[in-house]
C-alpha cells in the first residue's frame, strides 16, 4: 500500500445542526443521498443533482440507526427502503417516514424499552446484518448488545453476543471477510465469513485504534480499505488490508460518526459536540454537520436487502 495520505475538510457541505447523525446512505439508482438523525427520530434525504436546497426531513417517529435499499419486487415494495430501528428491522415509507415492523427480537418491555437497533449493512446475498445496543437515552451501553441477520426469508439469527456498541460492517472484496467494529473496545474485528451460508467464524482482531476514542461507522473502497470515523478524534482514517493505517481525513469537529462514498466522494455524518478545547476551538459551531471531501478512490458497491417472502 501508498505511504500516509492525509486530506483536510474545515467547512461543512450541510450545516444543518443536528444532533447524532448517521447512516449515511448514496442511493445510486436515484442519485439521492440520505441519512438519519438516531436522536430526533428523523431521516434526511437530497437530491445531488439540486444540491443543498433539495433536502427534504421526514418524521420516523422512532430511532434509526441505518438504512438500505429493497430489491423490490412488487410496487410497494418501491415505496420503502429498510432500516434499522428502535425495536427491530422495519420498512419505511420514503414519502412519509412511517414504519412498519417485519421482525423484532424482543417481546418484553423492559428489553423494548432499554434497546435500540444501530449500524448495519446488507450481504451480496441480500442478508441484512444489524447490531443492538443498550439505548444511551435508557442505558449506558454494557456488553448487552447483540449483532443480528436477517435473511430473505425473514428470519432473524443472532450471530454474536456480548457486544457493548455494534458498529460499522462490511466484507473484503473476496468476501470470505467479515468487518465488525464494536466502538468501546477501540477495535475492528474480522471473521471468517460463508457466503453462501451467512455462517461466521474464527473472531480476531483486524485493527486496535490504541487510543481512548472509538471508531465508529465506516465504508470499504475498491481496494478494501476500511475507513473508519473515529468518534471523538475528529478524524476518519483510512485503514488497509494489513489493519495498518495509511490515510487520515481532518475535520473541524470532535465526533465523528460515518462516512459513506459518492463516486470518489466521502460524505461524512457528525454529532453534536458541547465541548470546544485546543484542538477542536470551534467544535460546538460545527458538530452536528455533513461534510464531503474527495478522495480519489471509490467505494465497494451497496448490496440490496432481499425480500422472499
């Protein structure tokens, strides 16, 4: 791999101010971005073609962590992306934001009421995988979280236990690799990974961050790097094969949350930051925020979640 590469970002593409940002999405077909406020229960969508000025906000009336695209088979179907949310996996109308769930792990309360579903991503096989975790609105996150599947056929599988917060996943370009961020720990975790099964195996460290920040989301570009958003570091860093660090994106603000490709475009997702200091002077002005920044390489492909039933 190249030497350290090193990009700097000091304004923002969308100031919009919102307050935990994720799950940035680029929906090709349409040539529309999205992502989602998990605390204000509310999922943004633009047009790249208009810009800025197209961005429409929708009530989802719950938290959601992540979305996908349907490989849609029917004209309802067309209507709803997928997503992650407060109490499971839900369909949700792109005109209006409703949602409606298709499977929930959990039928008491109390489990209801302290969870909340957060990042996730699709497999080539149409597989949806999503990590749960304590509500931080409820409870401060413990090894309670969960990752779970859900296939074609609509059942849910636990695959791991014992996680704190299950973040970014994804898969090396020979899909035999499965990527697992959980945030606290400061690690990326790799597994052995059956594609045509959707088994996993063989747990081990891909990358120990060695600093008390914690990556977060995170995108894989054609070469099968990993760029991971380090939360409270105001940083994405670019991660090779090896788990060795090789590029780092510099940003205005102390929480960062996800990065998502645009061509060779990295639009990236903040929180809200209460806090300025030394190194991050002006960071209550600019958390919260959209920023892009092009870095001259593109992203793996998106999968669409399958449904068979």
């Amino acid at each position: 791999m190249s030497s350290m590469q090193k990009w700097t970002v000091s304004e923002p593409y969308l100031p919009i101010s919102g307050t935990l940002l994720e799950g940035p999405f680029y929906d090709k077909s349409r040539n529309e971005f999205r992502f989602v406020d998990i605390w204000e229960q509310k999922l943004y969508a633009m047009d790249l073609a208009e810009g800025p000025e197209s961005l429409r906000v929708l009530d989802t009336s719950e938290a959601i962590g992540m979305t996908a695209n349907i490989a849609s088979v029917s004209e309802s179907q067309k209507e709803h992306i997928i997503a992650a949310a407060k109490h499971g996996f839900a369909l949700v109308n792109r005109n209006t934001g409703e949602l409606s769930y298709i499977a929930r792990p959990w039928d008491e309360p109390d489990k209801l009421k302290r969870m909340r579903f957060n990042d996730g991503a699709v497999d080539s096989k149409g597989r949806l995988w999503a990590g749960a975790m304590n509500d931080p609105k409820i409870k401060s996150p413990t090894n309670e979280g969960v990752l779970f599947r859900l296939d074609p056929d609509l059942k849910l599988n636990h695959m791991v236990e014992q996680l704190t917060i299950p973040n970014g996943i994804g898969w090396n370009l020979a899909n035999d690799t499965m990527y697992l961020t959980d945030s606290p720990t400061g690690r990326i975790f790799a597994f052995d990974f059956d594609e045509s099964t959707g088994e996993i195996s063989n747990r081990r460290v891909h990358f120990d961050l060695g600093e008390p920040k914690e990556p977060d989301g995170f995108a894989i570009d054609t070469e099968g790097c990993i760029w991971s958003a380090i939360y409270g570091a105001g940083k994405v860093i670019r991660i090779d094969t090896e788990g060795k660090v090789i590029g780092e994106i510099s940003l205005p603000t102390r929480n960062i949350t996800c990065p998502a490709f645009v061509g060779t475009e990295l639009f990236i997702t903040t929180a809200k930051d209460d806090t300025n200091d030394e190194q991050f002077p002006e960071s209550v002005r600019y958390g919260g925020h959209i920023y892009k920044v092009d870095v001259g390489i593109g992203g793996q492909p998106r999968h669409e979640f399958i449904i068979d039933k």
